[in-house]
C-alpha cells in the first residue's frame, strides 16, 4: 500500500512540475494545458499506476476520459480542467450532469491536478464530492492511498 501511495503521488506531482516546465514554451492560444494534462494523467496515473489498459480507456468530447471494465459498461468517469483553473460549482454540475447519462458508473472524477475530487456510488446528485485531495498540502501515505485505491482496474475486472 504505501509503495503504490508513494508512487501516485511522485507521478502527480512529477506531472505537474512537468506542465509547468511545458507551459513556459508550449503556449500557443487554446491548444496548450488540458489536453497535455489529461493525457499525462491518464498514461501516467490510471494507466501506470492503476493498471487500466488503452482498451480500457475511451477519450471523448462531452466526456473526457471514460474508463470501460471488461463488459465495455463506463465505470470511472473522469473530468479534467488546467492547473490554473480553479474547480468551481459550475464545473462540478456540469460532470456530475453528465455522469448521469451512464448509470454503470461506479466513481466520477474532476481534478485540476492540484485539487481531486471523487464521487462514488451510483447515484451522482450530492454536490460534495465523497473524497478530495489536496496536492498543494502536505499528503499522507493513507488519504493518497484511500483516494486512489477504489480506482484500481483490479476492482473491476471480471
């Protein structure tokens, strides 16, 4: 546990010292920032990390990243916005809005990288998230362990 909670962190933290390198020479107007991120977290983080395949992992439009378990049923839904944006009420609407639109999701996430917040069950309505964490705080092995953990591919394969 505290192995795979260290290297979450490392690889989170790593990626945006990365985006922040990257940031001061690939700033061409509205395509630098989210995508880059998105893509980082998901190789490095979900796929890496939690051991999600690219099969596993369908990017989107509406939807940015949905991960699929081995049915093909939408099972982790995750939103992401740029560092440099702060997750606000309206950003927190409209995933949870859409989450709605598969009911086999399991956990909806939205994260700037700096702030995770995690929604778990099936019914999506409460407004605060069932989890947060805090990469501008100091983390501990367990709350980074207890935020990642239910996002294991393991869990839903089968």
């Amino acid at each position: 546990m505290r192995q795979e909670a260290r290297k979450l962190v490392r690889t989170v933290t790593q990626i945006l010292k990365r985006y922040e390198h990257y940031k001061q020479h690939l700033h061409y107007p509205g395509d630098w920032g989210e995508r880059a991120l998105r893509g980082w977290i998901v190789c490095e983080v979900f796929q890496d990390a939690l051991g999600w395949s690219s099969a596993s992992t369908v990017f989107g439009e509406q939807f940015d990243v949905v991960f699929v378990n081995g049915q093909l049923l939408p099972v982790i839904y995750m939103e992401t916005k740029k560092p440099e944006v702060a997750l606000t009420k309206i950003h927190r609407r409209q995933t949870l809005r859409r989450a709605k639109n598969y009911p086999t999701l399991r956990h909806v996430v939205l994260t700037n990288g700096w702030i995770w917040e995690r929604w778990d069950g099936k019914n999506f309505t409460r407004f605060e998230p069932d989890a947060v964490l805090n990469f501008q705080q100091v983390l501990s092995v367990e709350d980074s362990y207890a935020f990642f953990e239910p996002m294991f591919a393991k869990h839903f394969r089968g």
